[in-house]
C-alpha cells in the first residue's frame, strides 16, 4: 500500500506501491490512476481503461492509509507539460485541469501525483509551510517542471535553501532505453540525464536530471528513491506492462 513515508517538521510524503488495492489485473492491485479523469497522457498510457469504481475505491484506502481525507486530495491531469498551478481547495466538482506540478501553503491540502516510469516530484518547505507535487517525465523534465514548481512555491514565500524534495519509484537510467538522437537531444539540454542502459544501447535518466536541476536551484535536502519501477515487481511499469496502473506520490502539512 504505502511503499514509503516519511515526516520532516510538519510536512509529510508518501509514496505507494502496488499492493492493498482492488484492481483485477493489470491494474492490480492499487491503481491510483485514470477512474473517470481521462487525459490525453493517461489515455494513451492504457490507465484509462479500469474500472472507475475500483480506482475510487483504491484512492480511499490509500488516503486511510495515510490518515488523510480521500475528498480533500489534490489530483491533477497530467499532460508532461511545465505548467505550475497553485492550489487552496480539493477540484470538489470541477474538471480536473490538465497540469504537471500544483503548489499550496494551505495546511492539510494533500497533493497527489500520479505515475508509472516518470520521476513523481514532492516538495516542501516546512518553515514556511508551502508543499508541491510534480509530474516529470522526459518531456517534462527537459520543459523544466520543477524549477516552475520552485517558483511557484518561493512566490509564496518559500526558499530553496530549506525545500525539502523526495523523488520516489521511477524508471531508472539503466532501463529507460531511447532511440540515440533522443538521447543527444536530453543531453544538449540537461547533460545529467544522459545515461546508457545496462544492456549497453541509450538511455535517459530522468531522476538524474531532476536533481541537478533541483541542485542548481540550491536545494539541499534532496532524496532520490532506489527503486526502478521496471526492475520492481512491486510498483507499475509502463515501459514493462504498457497497459498498467499508476502509483502515487502525496505531500501535505499538518
Ligand atoms: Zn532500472
């Protein structure tokens, strides 16, 4: 259910793995992902496909879990973009808009990210009590999503020197294999993220690329998770499974 969290000064994150939740297969067990919010991303990545009822039903065990409100989390379309939004209420009823990192100083506010492969990105300042979450993938990496999610969080009043970031589950850059003009095209842009896979062909390291980035904003406290959601039987792969489920990354304050 919860693969890992953690508490730093009133701020918390978690991340979940894919057991504990009602999903038949290949969704089982504890897809977090699509039930009834079809995006374009999610769409195409097959999650879309579940039963809504199930993910509904996923997302209040893994709130319980947490011992945090299910209607008070904050989910997000995700569509590999650098948008940030900032956030003070759940959606409620409103359609939820298509956006890769949100952002709150409001206390008790859970957000939500949503991923299978791509490096879920949690952050907060606990002094100053702002939270962000944020969906990097290739794309969004190379868009520069979390530098727009630092922003976002020093514009209400947060200072890098004192975030806090947790990366969780991702494809790791010795699986991510891309076509070689791929990888020269990431490396122009972000050298850290150029990798090789352990079967010797080009790859990208999306999480490498997401700390040095976080590093050159002067963030210090940055912990990146050691699992690879390819490697891991434990967590949902879209580079293994295509059709899969989507684990969750949630960062609140008390
Ligand atoms: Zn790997």
């Amino acid at each position: 259910m919860i693969g890992r969290r953690e508490s730093v000064g009133g701020a918390h994150f978690a991340f979940t793995d894919r057991w504990g939740g009602v999903s038949a297969a290949p969704y089982a067990e504890l897809n977090l992902g699509g039930g009834g919010t079809p995006a374009r991303a999610e769409s195409r990545a097959g999650e879309a496909g579940d039963d809504p009822g199930a993910v509904r039903a996923n997302r209040e065990l893994a709130a319980k879990s947490l011992g945090v409100d299910p209607a008070r989390v904050v989910w997000m379309n995700q569509v590999h973009r650098a948008d940030a939004l900032v956030v003070d209420e759940p959606w409620g009823e409103r359609p939820v808009p298509e956006v890769d990192a949100i952002v709150t100083a409001r206390r008790g506010l859970p957000l939500a990210v949503l991923t299978a492969d791509c490096v879920p990105v949690l952050l907060a300042d606990p002094v100053a009590g702002v939270v962000a979450a944020a969906h990097a993938g290739r794309p969004g990496m190379l868009a520069g999503v979390v530098p727009a999610a630092v922003r976002a969080m020093t514009g209400l009043g947060a200072d890098p020197a004192r975030i806090v970031a947790r990366t969780g589950p991702a494809v790791c850059g010795r699986c991510y294999e891309v076509p070689d003009a791929m990888r020269d095209e990431v490396a122009a842009a972000e050298p850290a993220a150029r990798a090789t896979t352990s079967w010797g062909t080009p790859a990208v390291d999306v999480a490498a690329g997401v700390r040095t980035q976080l590093e050159r904003l002067g963030v210090r406290d940055l912990e990146q998770s050691a699992v690879c959601t390819r490697e891991s039987a434990d967590h949902f792969s879209y580079r293994r499974d295509r059709t899969t489920g989507r684990l969750a990354g949630y960062v609140w304050l008390d």
